[in-house]
C-alpha cells in the first residue's frame, strides 16, 4: 500500500525533498530485499525503464522552491520527482493566511486536486494521504489548509496525516502566530493526526547533538527527515504477522488517536549522532531504551540535558486525589505511545517501561495506550535506534506559547487589516481561538 | 517570478532611479555570466528585440539577451535630468515612450506638480503605467521614488501614487521618500513635504524615508574610513555603498554617492524576489509583516556593511558586527535613533553566506538591547538570500516600523507651522486650480494625528503590559 505525499509551500516542499532522499537511501543501503521492495512501493513508483519516481506532489505559490527541489532530487541519480507532479504560481501568499486560504486555495483548487487525484491513481492501493507544511507563512499554512479540506473532501475515507513544521518561538514570521492559530484551529477538524516538528527543538539536536557548528535549514530538514523516515519506513506490528505493515499511516492513528479532542503528535528518536561520531558510538536496547523513556517523562527532546528528577508517580492517583494532587511538575503525561525499534537484536529489547500505567491518563487502559512496532532492519546507518510517536503533554507548552502570544496580538488588534482585506474576519479569528484553547485545555487536564 | 515596475519622479527620483538601473546591471552581469535573459533579469527588465518597431509586443523570453529595456516609468516636469539620461550610457535602457516630460518644471510648488501636471498629464501616466504593467507576467509591486520638498517629485509624484491605487488596487506600492533636511534651500519645502506625506499615509502601503543629511553623514564616513590612511583600512574596490565601480556610467556625478546608497536599498529590498535563498522574502511579506496599522507604514532603513576592507579574512565576530551596526544610529537612512524609541516590527534581509544560525544568534543577542512593543515582543521578519551583493561577501538590510520616525515628522510639522502662520508663500498654492485652504489643514491635522499615533504606541513603551486575559473554557 502506498502513501501519497503533498508538499506545500517553502518548507514543505524543501522537508519533503530531504525525506524522499532519506528514504531512499536507507532503501538502497539495506540487504534485506522485501524491506526494500516494500519501501520503494509505499513512497516510489517504478516506471518503465526502473526509475523510482517519488509519489509526491509539489505545490507551491511561487516556483523556486519547487525547482529547486526537482533539481536536487534529479541530481542524487536514485529517484526523482513526477514531471507533472508539481504546480506553482508566479507570487507567492505574503506570509498571508488569509491570502493562501481564501484566494490562492480556491482559485486553483481544481488543478491541485487533479493532480492529486493523478498521483493517487498510480498507487495500486492508496493507504494515506502525508501533508507537510509549516504553520508560519502564507502558502504552506493557508493554501495548506485548504488542500487539506479539499482533499478531506475528495477522499472521505482515506487516512490524512498533517505533518507540521513549527518555527522558531523568537520569529521568523511576525504573524506566525496568527497564521499558526488559524492553521490549527482548522486542522484539527480536517486532519485525523497532526504530527509536529519545532524549529527550537531540531535545531538545539542539530547544535548540541550532532555538533554542527553553522546550523542551516538543509541540516534542520535533514533532522526532521530522518525522524519522519524512521517513523514510516516499513516495520512488523504485533497484528502484521510477519509481514510489513502494510498501511502505517492508518496504524498510527488507531494506535495514537483514539478520542478527536486529542490529535497533536510528536517523535522523538535516540540515538542521534553526527555521522563522524557514529562509527565510535555503542548503544544497547537497555540504555537506548531507559534514555527514551526518561526523555518522555520530563519531557525532554534529545538525549542530553534530560531531568532524572522528574519521576513517574508511583500510584495511579483516582478521582479527586487526581484533581487536588495535580500534576507532579514537569511530568509529562501520555494519552498514547507508539515504540518503533529497528536493528539489530531487537526482539531482545525490554519495553517493559513503556506499558507502566502510571505514564498513561488514568481513563485510557494502559495495554490500548501502548503500541509496538520493531524491525531487524536497520534505519539510516544506525545500527540500533529506537523511536517514540507519543501522543502526550509534550506540545502543551509551545502551544499556550503560540496562542497566548497571538491572543496579545490580537488584543491589539495589530495587523487584523491584512487579513480582513482578504476575508477573515474577527469572529474567525475569535472562533480559531476558541477550538484551541478547547485543546489547551484537554491537554492540561491529562 | 514576479516583476515591479519604477516610477521616477521629479529631478531627485529621476536622478536616483538613474543610479539604481546602473547599480543593477552591475549586479546582474556579476551573477549572470553566460548572457542568459533569466527570471532575475526579468524582475526589472524586458529582453526586446530591438530590431522590431519600438512600443510593439516584441518582448523576447528566455534565451540570450538582446537588448534590454527597463521596466520603468520616468515623468519630470522638466527636460534637464530625463535629456541626460538620455544621452547617457543608460539610454538604450529606455524607449520614448517610457518618459513624460515638460518644460516649464513645478516651481518648487506642489500644487502645481499635484493638481495643474496632475490633471494634464494624467491619461498619458495612465497609459505609460498600463503599458509597463502589460508586458509583465506577474506584476507585484510598483516602486515610487520620488522628494518630498521640491513640486514635481513631491505633488506630481503623489499624484501617481493615487492613480497607482486606482487603476492597479491590488499591485503593491512601495515608496522611496528623500525628505528635505532642515537646512534645505527651498523655502517651501515644509509645505510640499507636508502635502505630500497626506498622500503618502493614505495611499501608499510602505514608504522608506530617507534623509539627505543623513547620506551625506554616510558618505563621509565612508571617505574618512578609506582616506585615514591606517593600515588595513583599504576599502575594497566597489564595495562601498557609495560606489558605483563597475557600473555603466562613466566618472561619478556630485550626488551620485549619496544617490547609490539609496540605489543599494532597492536592490537589496528585492533581492530575495530575485534571487534564490534558504528562506525567501518577497515583496508583498514585507507590507504584510511590517504594518501593523494601516497608516503607520514607514519604515526605517539601515544597509550595513558600508565598505568592505580588502585583504581582510571575515571572521565571525565582523559578521556580529554587521548585525550590531545595523541598530546604531550611524547607519539609519534617516536621523533617528530606533534603539532609543520602539519597534513595533522589524525585518532583516540577509544576503550572501550567512546561516540561519548566525542569524539566531545575532537575533537572541540583540534582542535584550531593543525595546519592542509589548504585543509583539519577538517582532522579527528574516530573509536569507544567498546571493550577496557586488563587492561583498555579505550584507544586511533592516527596516523598523519604530516609532523614531515620529521626531523627523514632528520637525517637519513645526517648520511648517511657521511658514503657516505667516500664511507665508500660500498665495503661489492658492491660486492653482484644484487647490484649497483646506488641503492644507487636511494634510496638517493628517500629519498630527499620525503623531498623535505614534504617541500612543510611545506612551506603552516603559510600562509593563499585563498579557490579555485568555478565554476560559468550562471544564
């Protein structure tokens, strides 16, 4: 089964383009032949002549990203993209919501979905829909989220997984708060998962993990890529019986999505190591394993600089106790997991910590609440790493961040013009609002 | 890729505007060596086959360069600067067509540029301007550049403002303003100044000031840098912003360094819509991030390196200080000090090679030092290009909608309360047809409530603003 992916804007589109490369690498590095052949159907169509062309669609509202990408893509002599597969305009959204939502969206609604509909007809059986975009600008944002609704809409029984890239907190785009605002708000009734990478979060792991001394967006997509890759590259479930999963997507969101109120996801992935430490660096389940669950306990995005202290209750707390005692600080609280091993020996691995009730929200039984994918194929030259979807507090405090700042802005009434020039009004922003401080709230009482 | 089109007008816009098609054929053929008519071209060219007749749709796309014509406007109300033009090296850039001329000028007077050239020349500005914008595929932005003291560049100017508004609502207008110094020599500069920054607030969706003391203080700076003969004090040749080595003209005019720094500001303002960078930043995302009100549109503009030094290595801490100089008062475009007032939003336009964590870590240093609004206190607008400018390895733009602008504008206002409560001079703007008493209390009580605005924003500045409260949901 195979995912189709639609790439939006200037950071989907550049993000997409280091995915398929990675895909495609840890596709071709491997020996083992059915991970590979399942791989190469789920992202890449063979043609004719053996060319592996990515099932990927490009979209954006000015082209240089777009050609940009194709070119890389044809430089790496492994795949490329679709000749039709992708279609810009000449001027971009102005870091403008409202402009990509109710201008550039409906516009050329018709062409994207045609070629959508192209891409997906090439699949012999579609198992989700991947978006990914940013949550900052214009395009990405606005445009992005109405493909999504279109596409909702075209597909009403296919999975549709949003992958989102959020900036960094101190700016790159002066209303990115507003435009973040209005993306999620109305994600969140569109999109079965929302999956979230932050700029703040990759780039501490570019800086202090892998030591890269002048961090560009080419090694922050490279992060966010091999993240992503690992998530989706084929993995045996406990219900696959032996063979790859054949739909990861759909498998992801019944494992992690199981009430509507609760879609945000976030991964975090151990090890994760600059390539010329990578040859000198040990890991054993044990340690990967103990580091991964700390690092969703306190809440921690990479292996260093975890808080030991933070411990899990030891009892699970009932009723009012839960009410009064509240949450111990800094514990973060998890909806769902998903563990993802790939390696070697990995039927070895001990997961034992992961099942622990006392991680989980009380109303959820805790064997629903975990999930467990492995492979003995490794990923991406790590001879063991382990990976964690989890559907927990994490993205709490960056998201009252986000409102919180927007809402100030919006107190000010500062910038309302450019959006209502284009057609959103008070009440939309008021109601964007609204749903997400539904969501703030649902999350903090986990 | 999108294309703008250049209205020069009057004698100070039409002499910049000079200065900027020098500078960027200069840029272009250090970018562009095989000769190719590319989409960076086009953003402010056409490719013509001169051959054919002139004014017919020959336009020449992709493919090597025949000749190319500049996608300009150029209207002056006198002969002299547009004639030199004309039979100067630029000249093959500009067909007939393109330019509006008359003889007798506007006599410093704005209601004769405004009203009396407004109205005669108005269908012939109109067809010039839907001309330009028909050769254009993809038509953004229109580029203004005009004075504010003198009658032509100032009255007839903001008329072509209106009409822009008018006849093209949805193209963006961006406008380069040279407000008059204090020691100007045009008595009646107040005046047509504060005529035209009416205009200026209504029509226009940016407006960059800039003043001439404050080029002529860059400008000496610059020749006491390269003439205080210190060791490793030799500026790179063409690599101050005041050059125009290596450009088409010939031996440098008196204005013309003053004229290339502003040059250098419309480059780099468009060089992300140009050329190609980690992280884009059109046109039309600088209107949108920088305006947070509709009428509090101006932006300051600092360019920095002024120079570079040659046979020197860049090391880090010299890219730091690009950043740092940018925020001291030394490099503004106008007299201003925006460390001293507040941002109410700022964008850096970074070209060359610089990483988006050089510009982090400049950003989280500067930050403590710079007093933001308190509803956007990480007000930050960033661009990344990776095309550097001619002559350095990189270089910064910034442009702060700060409230430092609101000194310049009260100076302004005062000058002109003088001459008004003389009634000085009024009699030559009274008697052009079109012209009223009332215009200049409009324009008056404009300016002061555009004071009045940026006060406001002012009196926030020292307290410390309580976040809104947030919406409570039931539980």
């Amino acid at each position: 089964m195979s995912i189709v992916t639609v790439q939006l804007g200037q950071c989907g589109n550049q993000v997409g383009q280091e995915f398929f490369e990675v895909i495609s690498n840890d596709a071709n590095d491997t020996q083992r032949k059915v991970y590979s052949e399942c791989s190469s159907e789920r992202f890449f169509n063979e043609t004719a002549n053996r060319n592996l062309v990515a099932r990927s669609v490009l979209i954006d509202m000015e082209p240089k990203v777009i050609s940009q990408s194709i070119a890389k893509a044809a430089k790496s002599g492994k795949w490329r993209y679709g000749d039709l597969s992708h279609f810009s305009q000449k001027q971009g959204s102005g870091n403008n919501w409202a402009n990509g939502y109710c201008v550039h969206g409906p516009r050329h609604e018709e062409v994207v979905v045609d070629i959508v509909r192209r891409e997906v007809e090439r699949c012999d059986r579609l198992a989700g829909i991947m978006a990914m975009m940013s949550v900052a600008g214009g395009t990405g944002s606005g445009v992005g989220t109405y493909v999504t609704q279109c596409l909702r809409d075209a597909y009403p029984n296919s999975f549709i997984l949003n992958h989102l890239t959020w900036p960094y907190g101190t700016g790159e785009v002066i209303v990115q708060n507003y435009n973040s605002v209005l993306t999620l708000s109305h994600l969140y009734q569109l999109s079965d998962a929302i999956l979230v990478h932050e700029n703040d979060t990759v780039h501490k792991i570019c800086a202090q993990l892998m030591n890269i001394k002048h961090i560009s967006f080419s090694d922050v997509n490279k992060v966010i890529a091999h993240q992503l890759g690992s998530v989706l590259q084929p993995a045996l479930t406990g219900d696959s019986h032996g063979l790859y999963n054949r739909n990861p997507i759909g498998e992801l969101m019944s494992g992690l999505v199981c009430h509507p109120e609760y879609k945000l996801l976030s991964v975090c992935n151990i090890p994760q190591v600059s390539s010329s430490s990578m040859a000198y660096s040990m890991f054993t389940w044990p340690a990967l394993l103990k580091h991964l669950r700390q690092m969703l306990i306190a809440n921690a995005k990479m292996e260093e600089g975890i808080d030991w202290q933070v411990r899990a209750p030891s009892h699970q707390p009932e009723g009012i106790e839960r009410a009064r005692s509240h949450r111990r600080p800094g514990f973060n609280t998890s909806l769902a997991n998903l563990l993802i091993l790939r390696g070697k020996d990995v039927n070895s691995a001990e997961i034992g910590g992961f099942q622990d009730p006392t991680l989980y929200t009380p109303w959820l039984p805790a064997d629903e609440a975990f999930s467990m994918w492995k492979t003995p194929v490794p990923f991406n030259k790590y001879e063991k790493s382990a990976i964690l979807v989890s559907n927990s507090q994490t993205l709490l405090r960056p998201l009252d961040n986000m409102v919180g700042k927007a809402w100030n802005m919006f107190a000010s009434r500062a910038y309302i013009h450019q959006y209502t020039k284009f057609g959103i009004s008070e009440e939309d922003f008021l109601d964007s609002f609204t749903s997400l401080e539904q969501v703030i709230s649902s999350y903090s009482q986990l | 890729m999108t294309q703008s089109v250049v209205v020069q007008v009057g004698q100070c816009g039409n002499q910049v505007g000079c200065r900027f098609w020098d500078l960027a054929l200069r840029e272009h053929s250090h970018v562009n060596k095989k000769g190719i008519y590319d989409e960076a071209l086009s953003s402010f060219f056409r490719n013509v086959d001169s051959r054919r007749s002139v004014g017919g749709s020959c336009d020449i796309t992709g493919g090597r360069i025949q000749s190319l014509k500049a996608r300009a406007v150029l209207v002056d109300m006198e002969e002299g600067v547009v004639n030199e033009i004309l039979q100067g090296p630029l000249r093959e850039l500009f067909d007939s067509t393109q330019l509006i001329t008359d003889v007798s000028g506007s006599g410093n007077n704005w209601a004769v540029g405004h009203w009396t050239y407004g109205s005669a020349y108005r269908e012939q500005i109109v067809d010039q301007l839907r001309r330009a914008a028909e050769h254009c595929d993809c038509l953004q932005c229109f580029f203004l550049i005009h004075s504010m003291g003198g009658g032509t560049g100032s009255g007839l100017g903001t008329c072509v403002l209106k009409l822009l508004e008018e006849e093209f609502p949805e193209v963006c207008r961006i406008v380069t303003s040279v407000y008059p110094s204090a020691e100007d020599d045009v008595i009646t500069s107040p005046y047509n100044s504060v005529l035209a920054m009416r205009e200026l607030t209504e029509h226009a969706d940016c407006v960059l000031p800039v003043e001439n003391q404050s080029l002529v203080d860059i400008m000496n700076k610059i020749k006491h840098m390269s003439h205080s003969g210190k060791p490793g004090s030799v500026i790179k040749k063409d690599s101050a912003i005041i050059s125009g080595q290596g450009g088409v003209s010939g031996a440098e005019k008196p204005f013309d360094a003053m004229n290339n720094i502003v040059a250098n500001l419309l480059l780099n303002i468009t060089s992300s819509a140009r050329f190609e960078g980690s992280l884009n930043m059109d046109l039309n995302e600088i209107a949108m991030n920088l305006v947070p009100f509709p009428r509090l549109h101006y932006l300051v503009p600092s360019l920095t390196p002024l120079y570079t030094l040659a046979d020197v290595n860049i090391p880090t801490r010299r890219l730091d200080q690009m950043f740092t100089d940018a925020f001291s008062k030394d490099h503004q475009l106008i007299r201003a000090d925006p460390k001293h007032s507040l941002y109410l939003a700022c964008a850096l336009m970074v070209r060359g090679n610089v990483q988006v964590s050089d510009l982090r870590r400049n950003i989280e240093r500067l930050k403590p030092t710079l007093p933001f609004v308190s509803w956007n206190q990480e007000g930050w607008k960033t661009g990344l290009c990776s095309v550097p400018p001619v002559g350095h390895s990189h270089s910064l733009l910034a442009l702060a909608n700060n409230t430092c602008v609101k000194p310049t504008f009260m100076e302004l206002r005062d000058r002109f309360a003088k001459l008004y409560r003389k009634k000085a001079h009024m009699h030559h703007y009274l008697h052009v047809d079109g012209m009223e008493q009332g215009c200049f209390t409009e324009a008056i009580s404009s300016l002061s409530s555009l004071i009045e605005e940026y006060s406001q924003l002012d009196a926030t500045k020292d307290r410390l603003m309580p976040d809104a409260a947030r919406l409570n949901i039931a539980t």
